[in-house]
C-alpha cells in the first residue's frame, strides 16, 4: 500500500475577486471528488486572488496506481482554460 500526495501550483487567470477563485475551485474539487477517490485541499495562497496551491492525496495498492489517477486528474487541470498550472510536487509514503 501506498500514500500519494500531489501538489499543483495553479495559476486562475480569469479570477478577478476571491469570491471568482473560490468559485473555480469548487467546480474543480467537485468534477475530482465525483470521479475519483482522493482528497483535496487549497494548501496555499489562500489570499491570492489569481494564485492557489492545490493538495491531492490518495492510497492505492501500488505506486502505479496511484500514479495513474493523480495523472488523470492533473490531465483534466491541464485542459480546463479556467487554470494553468505552474509547478507540481510528488511525494510518497
């Protein structure tokens, strides 16, 4: 068994307020969390506007598994225009 953490420095371009930000968040956490099994949170700049650093975490049988469902959702990320992705963080326990 392993843990999965993945971090993604997100860019929200058409954000204009916190109120825009928070909004576009939502709608990402609720397409993730009815399609896979992971947990997420908004880790950093919280009080940035433009700018969130989102965690993602999930336990799988392997690190293959677990790879490929943190792939498919930084795949989504990177197809959704609202965001463009900045940097990205693995770790594993």
């Amino acid at each position: 068994m392993i843990i999965a953490f993945r971090s993604l420095d997100i860019f929200i371009g058409e954000s204009h307020s916190l109120k825009e930000k928070r909004q576009v968040l939502r709608r990402i956490k609720d397409i993730i969390k009815s399609r896979f099994n992971v947990s997420f949170a908004e880790i950093d700049f919280q009080d940035k506007w433009q700018r969130s650093k989102l965690g993602l975490v999930t336990i799988a049988m392997d690190r293959l598994d677990a790879d490929k469902r943190l792939d498919t959702i930084q795949k989504i990320l990177e197809e959704d225009d609202r965001v463009s992705i900045l940097d990205i963080e693995r770790e594993y326990l």
